[in-house]
C-alpha cells in the first residue's frame, strides 16, 4: 500500500525534526516524509535523507515558492520559529502564507503547533507585565493564537496542537548557571507555581498519534505537557542525576526581565505567565488525557535521566 506523503516544516530544527523522525520510525503508520527546510544540502537535511525522508527546499517567507511543499501531500506538520527573528509579525505571516498554501494544495489534515493567547489570562491593560512589540503579553504565544484563525479561515482541516516549555531549553537558552559559589542555579521566575514542560521528541510522536487518528480530531485542540512541577522539584531530580547539588534561587519577574540578554523581556513575561495563569494553563494539560494518546510520554525524571550527560556538559 503506497504511503500517503506528510509535509513537516521545521524538518531540520528541533519541533520539526521530532515529527519527522517519529514518522520515520513508525514503519506501520502508512506516512512517508516530506521534509521542508530552507538548506536542503545541510547536514540534518542529509540525515533525514539517509532515513527516508524526501527532502525539498522551502521558506515561509517566500510563499510563492511554497506550492511544491504542499504538492500531493495528505497531512503535514507545520511550526514557526519566533525565537529565530523575534518578530510576532512575520511569525503570523509565515503562518498566513503556510495556511493559504496548504489550503490550495487540498492539505486533508494538518498539525499547527501552536500556544495559548496569554491575554485573555493577562489583558494588555494589566500593568503586571510589560506589553510587547505594541500588542502582546508573550510574543511567541499570541502571535501562534491569532494564527490560528488562518487555518479556520483559509479552510485547512487542522487539528491545534498546543506546546509548552520544552526540557531541551535546560540544554541551551534556559540551564542551570554557576552561582559565585560555583553551585548550579535555577532562577526561573516561577516561586512556587508549577511549569508545565515536555521533551520535544514527544512533541513529534504526539503529532503523529494525531495524524494517525484520521478525522477523530479535526478542529479539536489538543494540549500537551510531559509534566507539571515545582521549579524546586526539578532541581531536585537534576541534583539527583547529576550528583552534584542544584538549587532553586527564583528571581523576581521584573529582575528576570532586567537580566539584559537577548529576549529577557519575551522570556520574563513567558515565565510570569506560567506562574500567574498556572492553573488554567495546567488544567488544559491533563496528564491523564495526553498519556491516554501517548502512553510512552517521558516524566522530567525519565527525559533527565536519557540526557544526564548532555546535562553536566551545559
């Protein structure tokens, strides 16, 4: 039986990779890859080739080429990256541009990655945070939330797969850092609210596990989160696995913004708003239901335990 193909934008980056491979490594799902990336010649295209995948070149910025991407797929999985120009608009607009295109190619079920609009938590008027780039709370939320209007709009049959903070972020933008006493730090403006994280390979078999539902969850929203804990609960299991103490030294949000790095004012405002809107944000999570669909889905402890050593190099 010929494999119906599944268009995966972000092929090469973290989202977008952990989709394709999990189709690739599920020979009995009856997909096969159409992996998109803007340098079809890079190493990670190659390896995605070397697995199966077709791999073809494509931008989200240039919408008139992106006909081909769409061209006889059944499904696709698609995802922007805001962190990589930290723009809102030009997130949304890829988002346009990607809907229109797979509306036209006749897309019978797509995967949009996107988050919650944090303002109906925190309007624009609420001077608990800052507003950014003139219309936003967290930038990275809402312009995925207004996206999802394209979808509806242009007539794409889409399930809405909603994300949370990915454990991968320990090993890059957000790690432990070396107090003046030389002890791992966790700052996380979080005090004792619960994050909601995930490992981002689950993200890719949760896409798939909806591809592979067919129809069941068209239009719906689908929330998923690995785990919800205390910022001191994860320090405490990376101190556990790496056998070396970790502490939790929360920031105040207004410090956490102040910090100065690129995109500390987007980060603050993301942190605050997992801690000011906790409950709602994690009661759209239930644990229960998104193991119903993935039973396999790792705890903090089980995603630590397999990058323990990526872990004490970060």
């Amino acid at each position: 039986m010929e494999k119906r193909v599944v268009t995966v934008f972000g092929a090469t980056g973290r989202q977008g990779g952990s989709a394709a491979r999990a189709i690739l490594a599920d020979d009995d799902c009856g997909f096969a890859v159409r992996a998109v990336t803007r340098n079809p010649d890079g190493d990670a295209a190659k390896e995605l080739e070397r697995l199966g995948a077709e791999v073809v070149r494509g931008d989200m910025d240039d919408e008139a080429g992106l006909g081909a991407a769409f061209e006889g797929a059944y499904g696709a999985f698609l995802v922007t990256n805001f962190w990589e120009h930290s723009s809102a608009e030009r997130e949304k607009a890829q988002a346009a541009a990607v809907a229109r295109a797979a509306a036209h190619a006749g897309v019978q079920h797509a995967v949009w990655s996107t988050l919650e609009d944090t303002r109906e938590c925190i309007p624009l008027d609420d001077d608990r945070m800052p507003t950014l780039q003139g219309s936003y709370k967290v930038s990275h939320f809402d312009a995925k939330a207004e996206a999802d209007a394209y979808f509806a709009d242009a007539g794409v049959p889409t399930t809405f797969l909603r994300t949370t903070f990915f454990w991968e972020n320990l090993l890059g933008v957000f790690p432990p850092q070396r107090g003046d006493d030389g002890v791992r730090v966790l700052n996380y403006p979080m005090g004792e609210s619960r994050l909601s994280g995930i490992g981002v390979e689950d993200v890719g078999r949760m896409a798939l596990t909806v591809l592979k539902r067919g129809t069941d969850l068209i239009a719906a929203t689908v929330s998923i989160a690995g785990e919800h804990l205390r910022v001191a609960d994860m320090a405490a299991v990376l101190s556990d696995a790496l056998g070396e103490p970790v502490r939790y030294e929360p920031l105040t949000p207004d410090a956490y913004r102040a910090l100065g790095f690129p995109g500390a004012e987007e980060a603050g405002n993301m942190f605050q708003y997992y801690a000011d809107c906790e409950h709602t944000f994690t009661a759209a999570r239930d644990l229960t239901a998104v193991r119903s669909l993935d039973p396999g889905l790792q705890t903090f402890a089980t995603w630590v335990a397999a990058h323990r050593e990526e872990l004490a190099k970060a």
